[in-house]
C-alpha cells in the first residue's frame, strides 16, 4: 500500500501542467490555516443570518487543526520531498511530518460543517475541499494517503462537533435555568 501511495504520488508530481500550476499553489494558499474556509462561512454566516455558522465553522478548523498537528507530530512519516528531491515543490515545504494533511483535515471539517446547514451544497463544498486535498499532492508536499487520512479526520470532527455542540445548549440551560438564545 505504501509504495502503491509513493507511486501515485511520483506520477502526480511528474505529470504537472504548467497552466494548473497556479492553480493548485492559489488552493494550497487560500486554505492555509482555513482562511478560505473561513472566509466563506463568514459570507454565507451573514447571507444565511445565522452567525453560528461562522462559529461552528471556526471551531470545526480549529479542532481539526490542533488535531492534525498533534497526529503529525506522533506520526514520523518524511514528505515526499525529502525522499524524492525531483521534481521540486510548488510551495514552501513545511517542516512538520507528513500524515494526516492538515489542509485536507481542515478543509474536510469545514466543508462537512457547512454541509450540515445546507445538504444541498454538500457536493460543491465537498468537491472544494477535494481540490485542495489534491493540491497538496500536485504541489508536491503530501502523500495521496496523507491527505485521505485528513480528509477522514476532518469529517469525524465535523460530525463529532454537530453531535456533542447541540447538546452544550441544553446543559447551559440545565444550570443556568435559562432558555439559550436561539439563533
């Protein structure tokens, strides 16, 4: 399995074309640390006037960050990079271990958060969240697996948050003995 994922992995980086390029360095940056994902819960926060969504989004980003980064710490598996000098990376190689991919964990998260509020959207977002998984392989800084396991990881943070926050309401209102506001 693993030299089935160095091969894929290989064969990406060696078939780059050169208009696609840009492309996928734009999605690599925009979804660093989730900004691009941010951004957009924020928009459709306010066109949905619902600003939990924003809330849940940036909570869902960041579990699945901290998460991910703890993962890489635990888990020693080199980037491409450092295995295969050639062809160079896209983008600046980060100096954290490979797997999960934190894009990936982050971008998978939010887009599954967003989902949760319009399942109609779910396969825009989801497919937004794919292209910048895959831009982690085409720029030449991630593994296929790597970003499969973050993308894995950031639906069950999704689901795990959608599962455990609407119940935190009903437990602040247990002892406040207060409604909580509806939002």
């Amino acid at each position: 399995m693993i030299q089935l994922d160095r091969r894929l992995e290989r064969w990406v980086v060696q078939h780059r074309t050169d208009w696609l390029d840009p492309v996928f360095r734009g999605l690599t940056y925009a979804a660093t640390q989730g900004l691009l994902w941010l951004l957009l819960a924020l928009v459709l926060a306010y066109v949905w006037r619902r600003p939990s969504v924003f809330l849940y989004v940036v909570l869902a980003d960041a579990v699945a960050d901290v998460t991910s980064t703890a993962l890489r710490a635990a888990i020693p598996r080199q980037r491409p990079p450092l295995r295969y000098p050639e062809p160079a990376p896209l983008v600046h190689v980060p100096a954290s271990h490979s797997f999960p991919s934190g894009h990936s964990a982050t971008s998978f998260a939010c887009a599954a958060m967003l989902a949760s509020f319009r399942p109609r959207l779910a396969p825009s977002l989801l497919l937004l969240a794919a292209a910048v998984a895959y831009s982690r392989v085409y720029v030449g800084v991630h593994y296929p697996l790597d970003v499969l396991g973050g993308a894995v990881l950031g639906v069950a943070v999704a689901a795990a948050l959608r599962i455990t926050i609407p119940r935190l309401p009903a437990a602040v209102r247990r002892r406040s003995g207060r409604a909580p506001r509806a939002d």
